[in-house]
C-alpha cells in the first residue's frame, strides 16, 4: 500500500474535518478571542486534516485535568518515497507551556489510530512515518519540558524535541509549504 493510499484510507475510516481549499491547508483557533490568525499551509500532495476535540474521546472522564488534552490538527500528508508525514499543530494565542504535551497526547491518538488501520489493512504497516509538531503562536512560544533547542532547516526556525517528537515554534502568519516540515 501507498502512503497516498493510506491517507485515503483514514479519510475513509475516520472521517475527517478536511479543511482545504484546493491544494491549501486553512487551520483555524477556534478560540473566540483568538489573537492567532489563520494558517494557510500549502501542499503538493495528497493529504488529510483531523481537527482533533474532546468529543474524540467518550469514554475518558471529563472532569480529570489534562485526560483529554490535544493538539488542535493532525495534518497527514504523503510524502516520496511512500513515507506519511504526520504534523500535530496547536495554535496559540496565550501561554505555550502546554503545547508539547498536547502535542504527545495526540501522537499516542496517533498510535492507536495507526494501530486500528493496521487492524483493518494489515498492508499498512510497513509505511514509514515521519512525525512534527508545531506551534503557532502570536507570542513568544515557551517549549516547556523539552531538550535543548536547535537550528532547523525549516526557514532556520528553532526545534526543540518534548518525548521524542520534533517541535517548531513559528509565528500565527503567512503561509508555510507542508512538505518543509518534512526535510
């Protein structure tokens, strides 16, 4: 199976918030007093937007803090060489501090979404995966938690990694090119 199959294939399976206008990626904070405008992430390939909310997880007691935590968007992407680009974005307009952990929250969602399309289409599973994150932010982002900070080819912006996942900090403007993150 393709990388750009598989994309196709979670679309079919979950159903996502595909928010997309032709080959455009519009993320949103939907945040009423949001200071993060929309990101507009442009790619070349085929790929699948989940606007990741609380109602994803049901069977998690609401009242717990941090239970239900997550990042905003999983953006999945096919990449060459039939690899699967998977970049978890937060938004922020305040505190940045949580974003790494959200971030690591919805990579274990990740796991056990991958873990249920294997389940269904076992010819999935020797597709590589190439994990991101990134914050937006119309502050100063915090990276909390994380290892030391590093140069990047991604526009010569810093990363950080929080458990094993790379995470850019960037400001909420401009368009990005999805395929970037990914280098």
């Amino acid at each position: 199976m393709t990388s750009q199959e598989y994309v196709a294939l979670i679309e079919e399976l979950l159903k996502p918030c595909v928010v997309r206008q032709g080959n455009s990626i519009v993320l949103i904070e939907h945040d009423k007093n949001t200071k993060c405008p929309a990101i507009t992430i442009s790619s070349t390939g085929i790929s699948a937007v989940l606007r990741v909310e609380q109602k994803h997880f049901p069977f998690f007691n609401d009242t717990v803090k941090g239970l239900n935590s997550s990042c905003d968007y999983i953006v999945l992407s096919a990449l060459p060489d039939n690899k699967l680009g998977v970049l978890f974005c937060e938004m922020k307009s305040g505190n940045t501090s949580s974003a790494p952990k959200q971030m690591y929250a919805s990579k274990i969602f990740f796991d056990f979404l991958n873990a249920t399309v294997t389940r269904m289409k076992p010819e999935t599973q020797g597709i590589q995966h190439m994990l991101k994150g990134v914050i937006f932010s119309s502050g100063a982002p915090i990276m909390k938690g994380t290892t030391k900070a590093r140069k990047s080819s991604l526009a010569k912006k810093q990363s950080s990694v929080y458990r094993g996942l790379e995470i850019f900090a960037m400001p909420c403007k401009g368009s990005k090119k999805l395929q970037d993150f990914f280098i």
